[in-house]
C-alpha cells in the first residue's frame, strides 16, 4: 500500500535573516499543492544542538588526525 504524504519539512544549510527568506518563502509558496509556507525560528535548543555537534566534530577530526581532544 502507498503511504499519503501531507507536509514536507525543508531544512536551510544555515540560519539566516527573516527578510532574506522572504523570497523563498514566496518561491515555496508558488509550487503547486503548497497550502502555506511557515519559517521556524530559531531557538536557543537549536543554537546548543549545533555547537554541540560542531564540537563533537571537532574532536573527531582531531582524534582522525592523531591530535587527541583538546
């Protein structure tokens, strides 16, 4: 059986200006089947989420290099 799909989730490389995504917020909306385009804002869980990824990161490619974790 095919599932039914209601929504899609698109997720920016990086966080930018609520007036710089206007025009993709406008572009979103312009595809047909689109009943409407909402921005998520970002919150401080996400801003820690990606640090803490970003360190994790970090360390990783440290041990790869041999440096250990600083």
């Amino acid at each position: 059986m095919t599932e039914r799909v209601n929504a899609f989730v698109v997720v920016l490389e990086d966080t930018i200006r609520s007036d710089d995504a206007e025009d993709i917020i406008r572009l979103l909306s312009l595809i047909r089947g689109v009943s409407s385009v909402r921005p998520v804002p970002e919150d401080m869980s996400s801003v820690i989420a990606r640090d803490r990824a970003r360190t994790e990161l970090r360390g990783q490619i440290l041990d790869v290099l041999g440096l250990g974790r600083t």
